[in-house]
C-alpha cells in the first residue's frame, strides 16, 4: 500500500462537535437512569451506599486497592481469603492514582475512586475519535461512521467507562493499534501495542494482527529479506510485549511467580480447560449462564463473518481475546466482547450491508445499556 494513496482520516469540526455530544449525552442518560435503578430497584446494603461506592464496583475496587496499598504480597482477599490484585494491570490504577492527585476527599479511598472514574470516561472520549478514524481509513460511508459513535456510545456495557474499568482504554488502545497499522506508522503502533499490553494482558496478542496486516502491506518475501519497512514491523512487534514481560519480571521479583497474574485467577474459579465444556455448562444450567453461552456464541459468529469478509487480522485478535477467558469460564463474556474493536467492525460491515438494521440495533443497545447500568450500580453479578 503507498502512503501517498492512504485516505484523509481528518475528524472535521462538525464530527468533533457529534463526538463531543453523543459523549455527554450517553454519559447523563447512564448515570442518570442507572443511579435512579438504584433508588428503586435496590434494597439494603447496596441501596445505601455512597455515589462514588455505588460507581466503583468490582473491578474498580480491585484498581483503587492497588493505588492505596500496591500490589499484594501475599492472597487476602474475596470470602476465602485466597485472591490477590496480581490479575489486575498496572496502566488503569496509575492514570487513576495521577487523577487522584487532583482531588482531596476526607476518605482518601474516594480521591482514588473518583480518579479512576474520570479516567476511563476520558479514555472513553478518546476511544470515539481513534474508531472514527479508523473506519475512515477503512472506507466505511459517513452514514455508518456516524452510526458507529452513537453505538459505542450506547453499546449495552458502556456502564464499565462510566465506572473505572480498563475496557474504554482497551478499546482505544487497541483501535489505535489497527489504524496506524493500516497506515504503516510502526512507532505508534509499537507505542500503543505496548500501553494496549499493560492496559489488560490479552494485549499481548496484538503482535499477531500487527504481523498479518504488515504481511499485507508487504508481502512475506519482505520480511524473509529483511528489507526496510518488515524491520520496522519486526522492531514494533518486539516492543509491544516490552511492558507485559516488566510486569511479570516485577511479580517475580515481588511475590517469586512471574505467572502470577494468571495462576491467581483461580481465586474466581477460573482454569483453563475445553471452552466447548463452559458452553455447554450454560446451556446445562440454565438461567443467567445460559444468557453468557449464547452471547458467547453470538460472538463466535460474528468473529467468524469477520473472517467471511476477509477481516483476517481483526477475526484473529477477537478469537483470541474470546477463547482464552472462555477456556476459564463463561462470566463477564459479553462485556469482553463488547470491550473489542474488532466487535465493533463485525456489526458496522452488517449495518453497511443492511442499512435498515441501523436504528433498530441502536434502540436495542440503548435499552440495554441501561438496564445493565441499573443492575450494575445495583451490583448484580450478572452484569460483572
């Protein structure tokens, strides 16, 4: 591909203006109507607690433990006193811990909180430009493109950039990762990749649709020779992994296990064993494993028309990123699905095919979004 044929991903003032307001729009309609569940939905414990308690659930805590305390030296937490933060990457607690700064609550847990909301939101707002571009790039008609930021925008687990979790940070990570991999500009995809790596661990894996894409730019011959630009690629995906392995090589210093992001997963009942075994367990259990199974599935299918449209560096990223927590368990399946770009792409080339699915896949994420803010600040697990 010749950089001179590459087309303009310019954001004009008007996109800018669409972006800047389907963000605030998305984000008054979550807070609003999630926080409101609460007041009528939940009960109890969860229906008391404080704004900033009610935002930062789950993973957040887990953030917020590390920006207070570092990472554990030894398992304490969880009913059985057998998990430690050690799964929890290190780049969403440091921008959390900068924005902290800005803050001076009584209780120091809530600087750290709030700054870790106000870092996935802002994550969030550069997520939407990064998939603009890139489906710009990628020729996608204006009528889609601007479908796609009120997607994003509403998409059914868009409650986690309002709650200070690594997916709007993932998101942009990775979308940037792809787009200058199309363009050929290797520094900033080795930049991105290696934030996207320490953002959450399944960003190692990009060096493998940065290879694909390079090989298409190239061709195989390029990089069999060494020429000038497969170097380039070679050094990118060499530092992309860079942050990763200095994260393990601190947990092996730390608590003795360079593994022990992973080897700790099994605090949540997480092994790796046959994904058709979780699959088959949701459909055997019924109820809210069954609804995972099936969005699990629905995901598999969607990686797979990826791969029917010749999207063979996006399907391989997704596949990964699906099979792997699959081969553990089925929870938190649809919020990792949707934590993808390339999730996003599969549903954008249908719209581009089926313009009349449009406004009837926004009413449905929308209506989704919401109930699942709702059941989220209500903290049923069903939405973890």
């Amino acid at each position: 591909m010749n950089t001179i044929s590459l087309p303009s991903i310019k954001i004009s003032k008007q996109e800018w203006l669409m972006l800047i307001f389907a963000m605030v729009v998305s984000r008054t309609v979550i807070y609003c109507l999630g926080l409101w569940g609460v007041t009528e939905f939940a009960s109890g414990h969860y229906a008391e607690q404080p704004l900033l308690q009610t935002i930062c659930r789950f993973d957040c805590v887990w953030f917020y433990r590390i920006i207070q305390d570092g990472y554990d030296l030894v398992p304490q937490w969880l009913s059985q006193k057998n998990a430690a933060n050690w799964a929890f990457m290190p780049l969403q607690p440091f921008l959390g811990w900068i924005f902290s700064k800005f803050f001076s609550f009584e209780n120091p847990i809530n600087n750290a909180r709030l700054g870790l909301v106000i870092a996935s939101n802002l994550a969030f707002l550069i997520s939407l430009p990064m998939i603009l571009m890139a489906l710009k790039q990628l020729r996608f008609s204006k009528s889609t493109q601007y479908a796609a930021i009120w997607l994003l925008c509403f998409s059914p687990y868009t409650v986690y950039s309002t709650a200070g979790y690594t997916e709007p940070l993932f998101i942009a990570f990775v979308t940037g990762v792809f787009l200058f991999s199309y363009r050929q500009q290797w520094a900033w995809v080795a930049i991105l990749g290696l934030l996207a790596a320490i953002t959450r661990n399944l960003g190692v894996f990009l060096v493998f649709p940065v290879l694909i894409i390079a090989i298409q730019h190239y061709g195989v011959n390029s990089f069999l020779r060494l020429k000038t630009p497969a170097v380039k690629v070679i050094a990118a995906i060499w530092i992309i992994p860079f942050g990763f392995f200095t994260y393990m090589a601190y947990l092996y210093f730390h608590v003795g296990d360079a593994l022990a992001f992973g080897h700790i997963q099994i605090a949540w009942g997480r092994q790796l064993t046959n994904p058709f075994h979780w699959i088959m367990f949701g459909f055997e259990k019924g109820g809210p494993k069954l609804y995972l199974a099936i969005v699990a599935l629905l995901s598999f299918a969607l990686n797979i028309y990826l791969v029917v449209r010749k999207y063979y560096a996006e399907a391989l990223f997704m596949f990964i990123c699906l099979v792997l927590p699959l081969s553990s368990n089925l929870n938190a399946m649809p919020r990792y699905a949707f934590g993808l770009y390339p999730t996003f792409i599969g549903l954008l080339l249908i719209i581009e095919r089926y313009p009349f699915i449009k406004t009837p896949m926004l009413c449905v994420f929308s209506a989704a979004s919401t109930f699942i803010a709702i059941g989220f600040y209500s903290h049923m697990m069903f939405t973890v």
